[in-house]
C-alpha cells in the first residue's frame, strides 16, 4: 500500500470547485476534500512518490487563484483517507 501524505490549503470559497476539477483531471494525483467550506479550508491525500508533482501543480494554480498551505486547523475532526482495497476499490 502506497503511503500518502495529508495537506491542508486555503483558498477563496469561490474557488473551491475550479481546485477540484482541475485536481480530478490528474486522476490519482490527488484527493480533495473540503474540511471548512466557509473558511475555504481543503484537504489533499497525496500518494507520497506525487508529493513533488502536487507542489508543481500549485505553483502553477498560484496563477489562478490564492492558495496558501496551511496547518491543520485546531479542534478539526480528520477522516481517515481512503485506502484502496485489493480489488481497486476505495472503502474508509
């Protein structure tokens, strides 16, 4: 099993749905999930050998959008990532 790395970023809510199409167009770069939609805080589950890739990729959104990496936001409740069962599948 591949080990992932969780980073959290803020981003203008109005850009919540661009980041997350652009991510899924990378399929397997990333996941997204949104952790304070009213603070515009997301969470990424990066499979660690695309860590590089994914600071590449918001590098260039920095173009776009505002994107700041952020801290895990204190008194937040974290869901575990997703991790691939045998078939391919992902289950909590």
């Amino acid at each position: 099993m591949m080990d992932t790395v969780t980073r959290y970023f803020q981003i203008h809510r109005r850009d919540l749905v661009f980041m997350k199409f652009i991510l899924e167009a990378y399929e397997g770069l990333s996941t997204l999930s949104t952790e304070d939609r009213d603070k515009g805080i997301v969470r990424l589950n990066v499979p660690q050998p695309f860590n590089d890739d994914v600071d590449a990729l918001i590098e260039a959104l920095r173009m776009e959008i505002s994107i700041t990496e952020v801290e895990l936001p204190e008194g937040s409740i974290v869901e575990p990532a997703p991790q691939p069962c045998k078939e391919g599948l992902y289950h909590a």
